[in-house]
C-alpha cells in the first residue's frame, strides 16, 4: 500500500472486490467501498422481444457493461449485418472479450461524443435507419434524441434497471467528519447524483471540499459540475485509466 497516500472512495455498483477496486489496490491505493448505485435485472421481455428481430436494425448502440450483459444473457454471438457501437473503450473492451466485434467507439467516451461520431459518418442514404438501444432505466434521453434527430429510428428498450444503493450513511459520514479520503471515483452520472441524494448536499460538498473527484469522462464530470463541484477527468475512460489517474493525482496532492 501507499501509506502516505489517503484512501480512495469507489463509488461504482461493485463489491469490494469489484474490477475498479482491484485496479486500485493493484496500484497500491487503499480503496473504500461507498456502491451508491445498485444495478438490477429488468424484466426480460421487452428486451427479448426487440432482440427477436435484431436483424431489422442496422445498429446496436451500448452505452455501458449492463446493457452489454443483459443482452449476451438471451443473446451470446453477435448478430450478422448488425453493427456494433460503444460509448466508450471500457465499453467495447467487454464486447471484444465476448467476441462481438465493435464498428465505432468515439475518441471522446459519453453520449455526446457517440453522437459525434455517428454525425461524421453519417450520409443522406442512413436517414430511416433502425438502431436498437438497449438502456438503464434511467438513462438519459440525450442519445435516442441525438439519433433521432440525425434522422435515425430508434428503439430504446430498458436492459436493466439502476436505483439507489443502500449505504452505510454513518460510516460514510465518519469519513467525511475526519477529512481522510484523498478521491472519490465516479464511473457514471447516476453514481454522482445517488451519491449526492443519499448523503445530502452538505455533506456531499462537505466530502468534495476536502477529496478530490475524479470522473471517467466528460458525461459524469458535467453531472459533478451539476451538483458544483469540478472533477478531474480520467486520461482514459476504462476503469483502468480512471484508477491511474487517481494515483497520480494523489501523488501530487501528496
């Protein structure tokens, strides 16, 4: 462990032993579990019913690792002329170990820079397109709207279903009041808003006066700034560029 470095809050939907965890303690960090979301299955037939006649879509857009395995869960091989798009590296990564093949990832990781990227492609020929978009219940409307008005037709269908994690408020609490944590990690936009809700804003801003936040990309630090607070951007939006980036920032804080 770096002794001399603080503890880092991971705040992502995982164990204490989840894979941004384990990055962290790879890297020598002292890691404090604080899931403030919690990731649960949503009822399977809309999704199965839209997966029946995937071949009618051209495009099937994944916007985070759950979508990803509720749909491998009813359909494992990657459909044949359906092209595969991801919000980000982290993303297309756990596509790739799966074997499905991925057409478009943007260089910038989030709703907005997808959206870039299927605005530089895009040609009068795709207008009518069909995109299949399997999403968190609550996922923003930014993407099928984007689509949308590119002149796509989109089909959003909940995957899975995101509330709010049941935290040990009091303990949380304890580290605010001591002024120990050295950075809180955000994966996602919901992490940021849960975790806020759940604490309050006093001690949400109480915790980000004294620890530093680091967000995996653009789409959760716009969230941060939402709530007025500023966030350090992960060099690289996978969980392992998000936990390097906290171990250099702790180095220099330090």
């Amino acid at each position: 462990m770096n002794a001399q470095l603080a503890p880092v809050v991971v705040t992502r939907a995982e164990g204490s032993d989840g894979p941004l965890s384990r990055e962290l303690r790879g890297l020598g960090l002292e890691v404090l579990s604080w899931p403030a979301v919690s990731v649960q299955a949503a009822a399977p037939q809309a999704l199965a019913t839209a997966l029946q006649s995937v071949h009618s879509f051209a495009w099937m857009v994944f916007t985070s690792r759950h979508a990803v395995g509720a749909v491998l869960a009813l359909l494992p091989a990657a459909p044949s002329g359906v092209r595969i798009a991801a919000v980000g590296a982290a993303t297309a990564q756990v596509l790739r170990q799966r074997g499905w093949p991925v057409d478009l990832v943007p260089e910038d990781a989030g709703a907005a820079g997808l959206l870039a990227a299927f605005a530089a492609r895009w040609s009068p020929a795709d207008a009518g397109i069909r995109v299949l978009y399997p999403a968190s219940s609550r996922a923003l409307p930014t993407l099928r709207q984007g689509l949308t008005q590119l002149g796509a037709v989109v089909t959003q269908v909940e995957a899975y279903r995101t509330q709010q994690a049941q935290l040990d408020l009091n303990a949380c609490r304890e580290w605010i009041a001591r002024r120990a944590i050295g950075a809180v990690t955000f994966a996602s936009p919901s992490a940021v808003s849960e975790l806020a809700q759940a604490l309050g804003s006093e001690d949400f801003t109480r915790l980000l006066s004294a620890a530093a936040a680091v967000a995996i990309g653009r789409t959760t630090a716009r969230e941060l700034a939402a709530h007025g607070q500023s966030a350090v951007v992960a060099d690289a939006a996978t969980l392992h560029g998000l936990a390097v980036t906290t171990l250099r920032l702790l180095q220099t804080r330090a």
